[in-house]
C-alpha cells in the first residue's frame, strides 16, 4: 500500500531546517503556508489551515524514470512522490541508515540523517554472492548498471566522488569489496570522478581492481540513451587497474621533469645520512644481521628520529613485540631512560606525556602487533590499508622472516619470494619508505629469500659483537652499506654507541688530530 505524505507540489522555500526534527534542510516552506519535512515526515501548518486545504496529496510508489524500470527501482528500494496527475516530484533513495532525497524537476539532493561512510545497495547483495562486483558513483547510476548487466552483477554507489575513500575505506565496507574475486571501478568520467577512481582502487589488490572508462559521463547517460549494449561491451572488456601509463611525448617528458620530488626523511646517524642521502617515498630500506644484534633497536630509533622530525604519518609493525614495549620503547628514548623495564622511574602519566608531546596528533602513529607468525597475505593488506587509507608515509616492517614462521623450508622460500614481490609493487603503486628488517644466515644472506635483498633500494647490514670482553665493544654496532641504488655509495657507514642507561644508539664520530689536519 502506498505511503501517504501531505504536501503541495509548488514550493515556496526548500531546504530549510525542519521545525520538529534536527535536519537542516529537508523541510519545505509551500505557498499555502504549509510545510513539510521529507526527512521526518512531519507536516506543519499555519493558524486556520486544515488537513482538507492541503492539497494535492503526495503517493509514494515505484515509477519508471530516465530509462531505470519500475522493478529495477523496487530491488533497490527507491520510491517516488509522485503528484494526483501522475508527475513524479522526487526520489528517495535509502541506504542502510538514512537516505537521500533527488528532486526530479530540479537537480537538488538533500539527505536523510546520511552521515556515516556507506554505499547504497550494499544491503542488497550479500559479501562474495557473485563473482564481481560494480562500485559506481552516484544513487541512479547503480540501478541503472544493474539493470544494463542483466540484473546479474551486484551494483553498489558511493555517496559522492569526495567521499568515496572514506566510504569504500570504511572497514565493514572495504571487507564487503574485498570479497569479491573482481571490483569494478565505474565513477564518472570527469575529473572528481577520475581522482576518486586512483583513490578507491588503491584500497585493493590490482590484480582484482578493473576500470571502466566511460565515454559519457556516468552509466545513467548510457541507459537513458538507448546506448546499453555499449556500456555492456566496454564493461565486459575492461581491463585491470593500471596506476601508471606510458609517456611518449615531449610535452609529457617536459612535465614529468618539472615534477617536485617528494621530500625526504633525514636519517639520525650522520655518515649513514651522507652516504645515502636520507629515506625517500618509494624506497625499500633493508636492515639486517645475525639474531640479537640489535636490528628492533635500531628501527626503533628511525620510527623515534621521524616522528621527532617529520609531520608524515607512519605505521609501525613489529611482529615479535607487544604494544606497551613499542610505547614504552618510544617514550624510553623521549626521556632518555629505559621506560620499559621493572626500574623505571617514570610514572604512567609521565609515558604518556611524553608520547603525546613526541607522537602531537591522534591517528599520526599506527601501531599493528601481533606476537608470532600472522597470515602474510593479511598483513600485506593491512598496510595497503595503513597507507592508502590512513595515509602512512612511513612503514616499518620488523621483522618480514616471521611473516612465514612454522613454514618449511620450501615453502618458507617460496613465501618469502611472494611476499618480498608483493611489498615491491605495494611501494611502488602507493609511494611510501618501507623500512624492512630480515635476518641473514651464516653465509650473509638474507635467510630464506635471496629475493628480500634483490628488491632493497638500500641495504644496511648491522655488526656486533655481544661476546666481546669489554663493556664498550659489545656496545659497538658497524653499519655496512651493502646497496645504495640512489647514490652508489657502499661500504662502513659509522659506528653506533648503545647507552645502557638512557637505551639510545648514538654514531661514535671520529675526531681527528689538529695535527694530521
């Protein structure tokens, strides 16, 4: 039975806020003097008004509009208001929570308590009932794919291009995408759109991001042109996400040259510094050395040295110590004292102002332990998370040998293989420092993958000697510049000083004679 509302077709004011609820601006103002709210319901009249004045009266029903059939519009759940002489007035569309309003004569939306991240149609589809999946842009477009693919693919809209990374990043939205075997990328054609298409498909594996590109402007255009087997042949031949072209002109050279580098991120040992001039975007930095060394220590100092000197958001993994050790670490270092051990004199409000003063902002350090091996492909999609969606510039990762922990030797190789191949292409594709730290095995490689050092941009092997007989010397850790693909600098890259009491690594600089001067 069709829903009854009150209100007058002709407006006096629309979008104003509504006198009975807390939306502020789906209530109408009517030439009459009436009001009504399409977001409560709710209609207001002036003093002597009467229900029997407030004509015509609004039926809500499922109608055919802009080449989308009335059953198309009935799965989806989207009803029109439509006036006694037939003539649709607007359409809701409803999400899950809330919904939003398109008025038909005049393009003007207006939402319905449609706050948090969603994506319409959702609710339709349960996760991974179909092989491929279709991400469009606005509320018509969905239906209408839906219809064009012979009502057989799920199709679901974002609330907006501006919004569309914060609705397909939302974690219950990304784990609805992702199980799906293919994601179709289907946003409008103009420059929002296109932006928000290189920003949801970083969310994903390519290997299952496709990209439909349109020719006109959103998939409606193609059904209420009678142009549906075109938007069909285009979407069945579209091929993966690709997030870099090929250049072959001069006028694309000139601005490939005239790009700004993006900065990069000084190191805290001085030698190390001059020789590689700093981390950059898009590099993998590879630490390694035999077990108990000191390799956790060192990336702690790196994670403490950015987060001192940069503004950049970092992610930090560390696959073999708890949460309160990392932050008990870092704030250790802030104040010159060992915080995590049994003898520290700090107190907890003392740790915690002292990570607050180092950290400054909420969401700008990002912390993911799990003790012991975790599923690698899990955390490979974690830190497409961390830096797609939380925007990490920074990604440390101690250590990658216990991503394949309990693994034979084959299969641990193999692994390594994959997992090493797949960080490449993650820094690649999203522009991010990878700090990875791997043991080495008696011969000096990296254990079990040879692959690990292959794709370092800069490998840094650390030396100690913890049997040494004196205090100092088992203090004493020589870097060696193994790689260095941005300079070509390689060999003894300083000597680091560990102080027991305040736990920070400090290079040992030379000082030379006057004499020899």
């Amino acid at each position: 039975m069709p829903i009854v509302t009150l209100a007058q077709v002709t407006t006096k004011s629309d979008h104003l806020p509504c006198p009975s609820c807390p939306s502020s601006d789906a209530y109408s103002l009517y030439e009459d003097g009436h009001g009504y709210c399409f977001s409560c319901g709710v209609t207001t009249f002036p003093q002597g008004f009467t229900h029997e004045s407030a004509t015509p009266i609004l039926t809500n029903e499922f109608v055919p509009w802009r080449g989308v059939t009335a059953e198309t519009f009935r799965k989806f759940g989207v009803v029109a208001s439509v006036s006694p002489s037939g003539e649709p007035i607007h359409l809701r569309f409803p999400y899950e929570e809330g919904a939003k309003c398109r008025k038909i004569s005049v393009k003007q939306f207006w939402s319905e308590n449609l706050k948090k991240p969603q994506l319409f149609g959702k609710q339709l589809f349960s996760p991974g009932c179909a092989k491929a999946i279709t991400i469009v842009e606005g509320e018509l477009d969905a239906p209408s794919c839906y219809q064009m693919l012979g009502s057989r693919y799920p199709c679901v809209s974002v609330r907006s291009a501006t919004s569309a990374l914060k609705d397909c990043s939302e974690k219950e939205n990304r784990d609805y995408l992702n199980s799906f075997d293919k994601i179709y990328l289907c946003f409008d054609s103009d420059e929002p759109g296109q932006k928000a298409t290189l920003e949801v498909a970083k969310l994903f594996d390519f290997n299952k991001v496709y990209h439909v590109k349109l020719s006109l402007k959103d998939a409606n255009d193609y059904l209420n042109g009678g142009r549906e087997d075109e938007f069909r042949q285009i979407w069945y031949n579209s091929r993966r996400f690709l997030p870099e072209g090929v250049f072959s002109t001069f006028a694309e050279f000139r601005e490939i040259v005239a790009e700004v580098t993006p900065p990069g991120f000084t190191y805290p040992f001085p030698t190390l510094q001059e020789m590689v001039d700093g981390a950059r975007p898009g590099e993998i930095l590879l630490l390694t050395a035999m077990e108990g060394i000191g390799k956790t220590e060192m990336v702690r100092s790196l994670l403490y040295h950015w987060l001192l000197t940069t503004d950049e958001r970092i992610a930090a993994i560390f696959l073999e110590e708890n949460k309160q050790r990392q932050l008990r670490g870092l704030a250790g270092l802030h104040l010159s004292a060992p915080c995590h051990t049994s003898s520290c004199k700090f107190t907890n409000e003392e740790v915690n102002q002292a990570l607050e003063t180092l950290i400054r902002n909420d969401d700008r350090l990002h912390l993911y332990s799990h003790f012991g091996s975790s599923d690698p492909d899990t955390i490979l999609d974690n830190i497409r998370f961390l830096v797609a969606a939380c925007g990490c510039k920074i990604v440390l990762l101690d250590h990658i040998s216990l991503m394949v922990s309990g693994l034979n030797d084959n299969d641990e190789r193999k692994t390594l293989d994959y997992i090493s191949t797949k960080l490449t292409w993650l820094v690649e594709d999203l522009g991010f420092c990878l700090v990875l730290v791997s043991h080495i095995n008696d011969e000096g490689r990296t254990r079990g993958s040879r692959n690990i050092s292959k794709v370092a941009d800069v490998w840094v092997h650390l030396d100690r000697d913890p049997l040494a007989e004196d205090a100092a010397s088992r203090n004493k850790t020589k870097l060696i510049l193994k790689k260095n693909r941005p300079l070509g600098l390689t060999g003894p890259a300083g000597t680091l000083v560990f102080n027991p009491s305040t736990f920070k690594l400090k290079e040992q600089l030379i000082t030379v004679p006057e004499a020899l001067v």
